[in-house]
C-alpha cells in the first residue's frame, strides 16, 4: 500500500497534494478490526477505508453510524460475497475480488472431472457478529451440477478463542477419519490455521493413498511464502490461484520495490516475492487515490457518495487484473491455475476459466493434464473419494455354488492343486467391470452352498460383503441390499416341449378348408357335372351315352375329375353346357388359389405346436430354492404340490421326458441358455412377466453399488456383455441355425403323407387286381411253366445228390 502512495504521488502528481495513509492493526482479530474502522470513521479525516472487511462487519458500521455511513469501504477479502442483512442499509461497499461463486464452481468443476459424489468442506468460521456467510450453502448449490453433494462439514473458530487448538483440530480431524468420505475441501482458513490442519492430518495418516484434499485460491496463493516443513505436510493437495498477468512491465517494477523494501524489513525471510494478496492491496490502494484525486478529496457526506461512485467507476491496468467493477466487486470473469503440491513446492497442471472450462494449450489436452496429478501417498491412481470397508483386506463375494445353470456360475474343485475355481457368465463381467474401475479393488469369491436369498441374508447381516451371479433383482430383496444396475434384461418365461403333430401333418391339405366347405364342394362339382352330363344327353351328344348305369356313373365322375383342369376329352355340343362349364372353371380358380394360400399359411405356422396348453392342474418345473417358487405361489397363484424343484439344466431335459413336468418356469436368461442347449426341441410360450434384471449386490450404502453401475453401463453400451453372452450361448449349441440347413428351407415330404397314401393305395389295388385278372386269364400257362421248372429242378437236384455221394 505503501508502494502504490508513492508510485501514485511520484507520476504527475502534486506531493503535497497527495493523499496520505492511516495505518492501523487488528492483529487478525475480527472485533479489534471493527473498532479501528469505527475509530478511523468517526475521529479522522478519512476519504476510504481499505481492508480485510467483510460484508457483515461493513453494515454493521454503517447501522452504528448512519451519519458516515457513506465512506467507501474497499474490501481485500479473498473472495466477494454478497451475503448482507436483509435489515441492513447497504453501505458503500466495492470488494477488491471476484465472486465467491466463481471459486465454488472452479471446486465444484474439480469434483466433478474425478467423479467424486460426497466432499466434506472444511473452513474456519471467522465471523464474530453475524452467521456465516453460507459458504457451505454456495457450494452444495455447485456441486449439485456434477451431483455431487455435502457431507459431514467441519466449521471450526479461530485458533485465538481455543485454549488447545492443537487438541481440537485433531479431535475434529479423528471424527472425519471414521467417516467413509475421503475428499476434503479446504475453503478458507487463516495460515496458522491451515498449517496446524495439515500437520495434524499427516499424523493421522489422512495424507495417505485414498485421501484428496482441495484448497481455495486465498490458500493456495500463500504456498510461495509458507515454510518448506509446512509443504512436506502437503504434499499431493490440489488447489486453483487466481492466474496473474506477471509479465507486464508494471508487474515487474512493483516486484522490484517489493523485493527491496521486504528484504529491508523482513531479512531473514527466503521468500520475497509478492503474492496475490499484496498485488491486490496495491491495486486497491492505486484505484482509491486516483477516485480521491477525480473528487478533490472533499469528505464531506455528498462528495463521499460521489467518491464511492467514482471508485466503481475508475479502470485501471493493475498489476495483478485489469481493474474494473460491477454490482461492488471486480467485473471481469478470472481464470485459475490449477495447481499440485509436490515435492518442495507446486506445478502447475492445468486451466480452469468460467467460460472455457479446463484447457491448457501449451500442455495438452484436459483429459492428460489433469491424469499427472500426484495424490497424497505419492500415487497418480485418482482416489475413490470413499474409504473402502476392505481397506487391509479383499471383498469376501459370495458366489451361487448350487445354481441350476453352471453357465453362469460355476464353482469345481481341483483336488491336484487343492484350490477351488470358480468361473461362468456372471464371473466374467463382474471381473470385466472391476478392470474398468479408476481403483484396484480386491476380492474374494465365496462359495456358498446356500439359496440365493440365503446370500442376500449374509450381505445384509455383513458376513457377505456382496454377491455375484445370476441373481434377480427382487423389490422385497432392496430391502436389504443394494443392486448394481442390471448386466442382462430379466423376466419369467415358460418353456415347453415342442412336439410335432403327426395326424395333422400327414393330412395337412384337409385343414385348408373347413368340412363343411370341403362337402360344399364336392357337392357342386357332382352337381355341376350331372347337369352338364344330363344336358348334353338330352342333346344327344354320342360322348355322354352309356350303356350300362355303371358306365354312366364312372363316366360322369371322370368327367368330374378331368374337367377341373380341362383335361376331358369329350366335346361339349350345347352353349348352355359350355357356360355352366365356364362358370365352374372361374369358381375352380379362385377356390383354388384360395386353397394354395390357405395351405401356404397353415404349413407356415403349423410346422411346430406346442406340446400342451399350460393348465392349472400341470406339473410345472424351476429351479431349486429360487424366487420363482415364491413368485408362482403368492402372484400367479400356482398350487406349492404342482411344483417340482430342479437342480440341473440337465434334469429339466430329463424331466420334460418322463413326463414328470409339463412346462418350466425360467427367468429370460435362463430360458435362453436352455433351449441354446437342447436346439429345437422346446420353445417359450405365453407372455414374459417382467422382472428386474441380473445385478450384482452389496451392502446398504456400499460406495461400489455406484462405482459398479457405472462401468456395468459402460459394458453394456459397448457390446462387451453382449459379446460374453453370445460367446456362452454359442458354446452350447450343436445344431445348425435353421437357415443354414436345405431341409429346413423347403417343405418335408412327410406334410403330404396322406395324399401319398390314398394315390399308393389306390395304385396298389388297380394292380393287384390287374394281376389277379392275369393270372386268372393265363392260369393253363402259368400251371405248365411251373411244373416245367419243378421238373428242372428235381434233374438238378438228383445230379446234385449222385455228385456228392459219388465223392463220399
């Protein structure tokens, strides 16, 4: 402040003329601060008053003292706020700083990157006269944009009012430890304060692999004057300062006379650089002489308002911002550094700005960047932000070793290694997501002999830490865990045997028409002939006379038979004949075409049928000790005795066999891993009764349940699950899809069995009988080739004889 008097005085300025400074000390004590502003307001000559001032304490002076309620008051708080009494006359107030509000999303933008979901801020509370100025309020409204939330805030006082603040702060920190948070924000504090903080916490061990620790702007910026001892207790904290125009000519000339006149004073210190709080109090200092030099200095209560207005006014290049204002605190939009404590001091990682986000041109992109951080514990592996219960210790998972699919999980044992494997589906992508996770997780598959609600039970009396497998999400099973979101859609099928009907494809033609239509017409096609017949014999057409009423009739059904595809060979004489004829012919042709289609979709959708129709008094089957028992008995009303628990795909097979069962009961995953198995020979039936999916399961208020959902997600999303499930499907199937078979593609022989058998039958009779009538005809001939040929052989065999006993 001293340096800005005189640069101001020294540049074209009267030095008699210039204003003068009044400095006082509060020693950092907010009520001493009070009473010095009340002393310069009332006793002295003062134009402005400059200062670590908050808003509370400024309206406090301005209701005490209405008469010089109108000396500006320029605020060097660390950040603007705007939190006045509602009662309160607003005092002529500028802040020498940016909006709190800014600094909580630059936090909240840092919470958001690493995917943290519960912070715990931590700040000193140094308000004497009012109630806190709702920094916890202003970041809770932040951080809900990357749905994040509170938790667990410690607001501590000043060191001065504690008696052993050294015994508080690690009481305070000890009770933190023992929560599962392990994200800390530091949001303001004094620098005795934050030390003490820092040290207390490396003895705890909260500066340790795990742990995050964020620190404001008005911290982070005093990092360059603390004492290394002090740093070696930080090391792995991130934090954002406020980025300095540092290489202006005015910056460099205001850090030379900073240099020297600090050293003068302060000779033992190593550190002489200026930092963000001695470039604001220069400015500050440079805009109030400048708006007092505009005013003429008067102070009386009408040039004070005049003074005040002129201060929001001035611009000025500063040697920390450009100087402007607006609502009473600084107008331009600032850009933080953020910044990583390592080793002796910090680097720089990255940029974060209001309009812009998080870049960095010079250094790459923001996903890189802000992956170089080193964490407390000296890791660059992003902290959890959550303490996790395993901490020293894997996750005890519990596994189905009993399930009825092995598909999903599979529990053997190898008794030359002595160890126990466990493998399957539900294995997979559990393991699948565990790789994806920003943290290693260790764990532990327990085989348990038990049902699946029995692992719910432990999970929930924490003998289990969680469960994997083929588990269904149940509302009544929330009650007591949680579930990841689902990695395979569910719901109840019913599967039945698929048994061709062999009646009905052998005379599968038939069904084209019903047995009425089928009487209709042949009843109009004997009609239709015998009138055609009759008509043309009355006419006395020679090609329609028999001579016998046997002769007639197999004449006339002939007639019948070859006119429908105009194959008669008799001439039709009469006109009337010929158009009853035509007329048959159409109707022919659309029963026909009618017929062909008919058939077509009969063969189409016939081709399988069902076994049964599921009734109420079938055996129905399910798997061993599942929900599905409890879900037939209580929703779909099925009788407990008409239920048969199964233990093995296999035994399902078995069971639909020897027809101990009817229909099984499957949850959706389940069902497609049996009929992959068993190819064809089943399907599902009915509709699916939906359910809630396969996840996997943990403890109430587990952090993995989130942390597990989002990378299941992310699985899902890409195919990977699809992929595995495919690959388990696959593996079971022998058969070849029905595309890939020519005898699926067309039509089996065996749907025309019972034209094949009437046209045969027929055809066997005519020629049977056309033998008969042979050998009736041709008996004499056949009788003398027959004893011709017995002759022959009786020659043959007596040579045969005399040829053997010769030889003997």
């Amino acid at each position: 402040m001293e340096i800005a008097a005189q640069d101001f005085c020294r540049i074209g300025n009267d030095i008699c003329s210039c204003p003068s400074l009044i400095l006082k000390d509060s020693k950092g004590n907010p009520s001493q601060s009070y009473y010095e502003v009340m002393d310069l307001m009332i006793t002295g000559q003062v134009h402005a008053i400059i200062g670590t001032i908050s808003p509370q304490e400024a309206a406090l002076v301005s209701e005490f003292d209405k008469v010089t309620k109108n000396i500006p008051i320029i605020s060097l708080a660390p950040t603007a706020t705007s939190s006045f009494p509602e009662s309160a006359t607003m005092p002529s107030f500028v802040q020498m700083s940016h909006d709190v509000k800014i600094h909580m999303q630059c936090i909240a933008a840092i919470v958001g990157h690493f995917r943290w979901r519960k912070v715990t801020p931590i700040y000193e509370d140094h308000t004497t006269f009012s109630s806190s100025p709702g920094l916890v309020t202003l970041l809770s409204d932040a951080l809900q944009v990357v749905d994040s939330i509170v938790e667990h805030p410690l607001v501590f006082p000043p060191l001065h009012s504690l008696s052993n603040p050294s015994s508080y702060i690690e009481k305070e920190l000890i009770k933190l430890k023992m929560k599962e948070n392990r994200v800390f924000i530091l949001l303001k504090s004094s620098p005795g304060s934050c030390f003490l903080l820092f040290e207390k916490a490396k003895q705890l061990g909260m500066m340790e692999k795990g742990y995050a620790w964020i620190i404001s702007d008005d911290i982070s910026s005093l990092l360059d004057t603390i004492d290394q001892s002090v740093i070696l207790s930080m090391q792995g904290v991130i934090g954002f300062q406020t980025n300095l125009a540092d290489n202006s000519e005015r910056f460099e000339n205001f850090k030379l006379q900073f240099r020297k006149r600090f050293r003068r004073t302060y000779p033992d210190e190593e550190y002489l650089n200026p930092s963000m709080h001695a470039l604001r109090a220069y400015d500050a200092t440079s805009v109030a002489m400048k708006a007092i030099q505009v005013s003429n200095g008067s102070i009386n209560s009408s040039s004070s308002v005049n003074l005040f207005e002129t201060i929001t006014q001035t611009k000025l290049n500063g040697v920390s911002v450009d100087i402007s204002f607006k609502d009473g605190k600084l107008a331009h939009l600032p850009t933080f550094r953020i910044i990583n404590v390592i080793g002796r001091s910090y680097r720089e990682i990255d940029f974060w700005s209001p309009e812009f986000g998080f870049f960095n041109d010079n250094l790459g992109s923001k996903e890189e960047n802000l992956n170089l951080i080193y964490w407390p514990g000296g890791i660059q592996r992003i902290p959890t932000g959550k303490a996790m219960r395993n901490e020293g210790r894997p996750l005890k998972i519990g596994v189905p070793a009993r399930g009825a699919f092995k598909q999903f999980v599979n529990v053997s044992y190898d008794p030359d290694t002595n160890e126990t494997h466990v493998t399957g589906f539900s294995i997979k992508v559990f393991e699948a997501a565990a790789k994806k996770l920003n943290y290693s997780l260790s764990y532990v598959f327990i085989p348990y002999y038990g049902s699946y609600d029995d692992i719910v039970a432990d999970v929930h009396n924490k003998t289990l830490d969680g469960g994997v497998g083929d588990t269904e999400i149940m509302a009544d099973r929330y009650e007591y865990v949680e579930f990841s979101q689902p990695y395979l859609d569910s719901g109840l099928v019913i599967v039945v045997p698929v048994k061709p009907n062999i009646i009905k494809e052998r005379f599968i033609f038939f069904y084209a028409f019903t047995t009425k239509l089928w009487i209709i017409l042949l009843a109009m096609t004997i009609g239709t002939v015998s009138v055609v017949w009759l008509n043309e014999h009355v006419h006395g057409n020679d090609a329609f006379v028999a001579t016998s009423t046997f002769e007639y009739v197999s004449k006339m059904l002939w007639f019948a038979v070859s006119v429908l595809s105009l194959a008669h060979r008799e001439l039709i004489n009469n006109n009337l004949s010929r158009l009853v004829l035509a007329t048959w012919f159409c109707v022919n042709v659309i029963v026909a075409a009618c017929f062909t289609a008919t058939l077509s979709s009969i063969i189409t959708i016939s081709k399988f049928q069902p076994s049964i129709n599921l009734q109420s008094n079938d055996f129905i089957g399910c798997n061993q000790n599942s929900f599905i028992i409890h879900y037939l008995v209580n929703v779909l009303h099925y009788k407990p005795e008409m239920i048969r628990q199964i233990s093995s795909i296999e035994d399902y097979d078995i069971a639909f066999k020897k027809k101990s069962i009817s229909a099984a009961f499957f949850v959706a995953p389940h069902a497609n891993v049996f009929l992959a198995k068993y190819c064809h020979g089943y399907q599902k039936i009915g509709h699916t009764y939906k359910l809630g999916g396969f996840g996997f399961m943990f403890r109430k208020g587990s952090p993995l349940v989130d942390d597990i959902s989002s990378v299941v997600l992310k699985l899902t999303q890409s195919g990977e699950v699809n992929t595995l499930e495919q690959s388990m499907l696959d593996s079971l199937s022998n058969c070849l899809p029905e595309d890939q078979s020519r005898d699926s593609v067309g039509l089996d022989p065996g749907l025309f069995t019972g034209l094949f058998m009437i046209s045969g039958s027929i055809s066997a009779f005519v020629f049977f009988t056309a033998l008969a009538r042979v050998v009736i005809n041709h008996w004499d001939t056949i009788q003398a080739k027959v004893e011709l040929i017995t002759a022959r052989l009786g020659d043959w065999w007596t040579t045969l004889l005399r040829i053997m006993f010769f030889r003997t």
